[in-house]
C-alpha cells in the first residue's frame, strides 16, 4: 500500500473478458482481485496461458444499473459495449482531436484496414469534450490538456475497456513535450514521470486528505519501444524521466508567461537540476496517465516528441512544416510497435 493510500487493493474489482463466458453483473462485482491480476486458461495445444484484464477500484459501481459515461456520451444501457471495443487491444491516447484522428487514420493504412482518403467517424461526436476513433483493434482518443482533463477521460476510458470486457490492453500516450539537453524532434520513452520536485509520484487531493501515487511505468514495454525505434532508425530516441508539471509557464520554469517572479539564472538553475536527476523532457499529462494506468493493472507507455530545448530557450521557433514532421514521429514509433505485435512487419 502507497504512504497515503486511500484506495485499498482489496476493492479492485476484475471480469475476464475474450472468449470466455460472459458472468453475470452479479458474479462480476463479487470477484475481488488486486491491480495486476490475471486469469489462466487452456490453449488449443493444451498449455496454460495468460489473460490480463482491466480492474476496477471501486465497489461502489456493483450499484449501479447503468453506467452513463457523460463525457463520451456513451452508456452501458444505451450502447452494446463488447460489441463495440471488445476486440480493443492498443489504445492511444493524445491531447488534440484532430491528432488522434489523423492517427487512427494513419494505423489503418500501416494495417491494411482502411482506403486511402476514407472517413473515420467520432464515436463520441454526441460531445464536444473528447473524440474518439478506431479502427480494428485500435483504439484512438483524444484527452485535452493538463492533468485534469486527461483524468476525466481515463476514468471513462478505463470503464469503457472494463465495460467490453476487454483483456490484454496496452495504452500508449503519444505528444508532444518540452525536451532537456536534447536536439528538437528527439522522442523520448518515459521511464518514470515525476513533479516538480523530481518525486516520482502523483499527489491527489482525495475528501481533503493528500493521496501519493506511484507513478512508474512498464519497463519492459519501454524497451520494446525503444528496440522499435532502433529498427525504425530515422530520429533519435532516449529513455528518460518525463515532468509532469500544473501548468505550461511558471510551472515548466518559462520567462515569457504573464507572471514570472524569478530571473533566468534560477530558471537555468532549475532545469540542470531537473536533467541531472533523469528528466529528459516536460509536459502536463503523464503522472495521472501512470498513476490511474497501474491502478488498473494496465500496461502502459508514455512517446513524446520534443519540439525545443529548454535549455536553449522556452518558445517554440520552428516552422510549421518542422513542426508536423516532429509530431508524426510517435505515431510513427507506436505504429511500428503496433505493427510488430500483431505480426504485420
């Protein structure tokens, strides 16, 4: 149990997914597993083999009759679920709509599953809040910016995946951040996301007591990443920690916001500290996105292209043909990750 904890394992909840037999809502919320959890069964061959499936921290949902996901305007009584992302297997997920869907319409055609110039709709186009693509068995969403706005989706997006019974889910957030020490359009492979203090952590505000969060993310997948990214060979690519700060001025130690209390010397100063404790870029969304991920016992990754370096400057100069260029490079490396593990390269 974290320092501060307020959420138990023993709440978690578990349902298996694929081909199994469906439980009832009943049988589903009785079973109690722990984040990380997975099921046994029997392949055609005999041998024994694993499913993961996503966990639900919250008994309270057992109450429920129906789940009305406001923020996608979908629902567990207006919206066959399993039908719909049953098949899910990759998630990615990015701040911007219109980047998501060009995305989702750049992995079908990595696939093999869409014509070229054809429509994806926006499964959420009942909201203007989030939008939502997918193509076989990915599934692309977009989560706005800053660490409220990403929470908001992963809790909808988390019961989604529950909902339909998934298993076997990686989720990928791909963006764009702030770099430390690295030349502009460089990717970096979050290892850890830290604060401001280079704790690697998420604290939380929860019925007025501070809740502490780890904030790890999976190792092993961070590594495939990057071996993918060997394979690819066309931009360079790091492993580091990522900050995850409250906001894009003061937070991130800018000179140009509307308030700044702090002379470039102490901004300078504050930036080598953060690179030699590991932080190799910045951005605004990657605490929670781990935090919420390992409390479902998801496997997940965080790919952002660096757009400038920090130490260098704080405003972005590059043109906006530079710019698109470097923003292609994580979907880039997920879709070559994505096409990997389905046996298409």
């Amino acid at each position: 149990k974290e320092k501060g904890e307020s959420v138990s394992n023993e709440t978690c909840l578990s349902v298996a997914g694929g081909p199994v037999a469906v439980p009832t809502t009943e049988q589903r919320y009785k079973t109690y597993m722990a984040p990380g959890s997975s099921s046994e069964k029997k392949t055609d061959d005999g041998h024994a083999s694993k499913e993961n499936f996503i966990h639900l921290c919250n008994p309270h949902l057992e109450k429920m009759k129906e789940d009305i996901l406001y923020h996608f305007a979908l629902g567990t009584g207006t919206h066959d679920f399993p039908t719909l992302f049953g098949d899910v297997k990759f998630v990615c997920v990015g701040g911007s709509p219109s980047r998501m869907k060009a995305f989702i319409a750049y992995i079908a055609e990595e696939l093999g599953l869409g014509s070229p110039g054809c429509d994806y709709p926006n499964i959420c186009a009942g909201t203007d809040r989030y939008a939502m693509y997918k193509v076989g068995p990915v599934l692309s969403v977009s989560h706005g910016m800053g660490i409220p706005s990403i929470s908001i989706m992963l809790h909808e997006l988390i019961k989604l995946l529950y909902h339909a019974k998934c298993s076997d889910i990686t989720i990928i957030r791909i963006g764009t951040s702030g770099g430390i020490g690295l030349e502009p359009g460089s990717v970096v492979i979050t290892r850890q996301s830290v604060d401001a203090t280079f704790k690697p952590q998420l604290e939380q505000v929860v019925l007025g007591k501070t809740v502490i969060r780890s904030t790890n993310l999976d190792e092993q997948l961070a590594k495939e990443l990057m071996q993918c990214s060997k394979e690819i060979g066309q931009f360079n690519t790091v492993i580091g920690n990522t900050m995850c700060t409250l906001d894009f001025y003061e937070g991130q130690g800018r000179l140009d916001g509307a308030i700044c209390l702090y002379d470039e010397e102490e901004k300078l100063q504050y930036l080598k500290n953060a690179y030699e404790s590991g932080v190799r870029n910045i951005e605004m969304e990657s605490s929670v996105f781990a935090a919420m991920c390992n409390l479902s016992g998801v496997k997940a990754a965080v790919v952002c292209v660096t757009l400038l370096n920090r130490l260098e400057g704080d405003q972005i100069t590059s043109s906006h043909d530079v710019l698109v260029e470097y923003q292609q490079r994580p979907q880039k490396l997920v879709g070559y990750f994505i096409k990997k593990s389905l046996g298409k390269v």
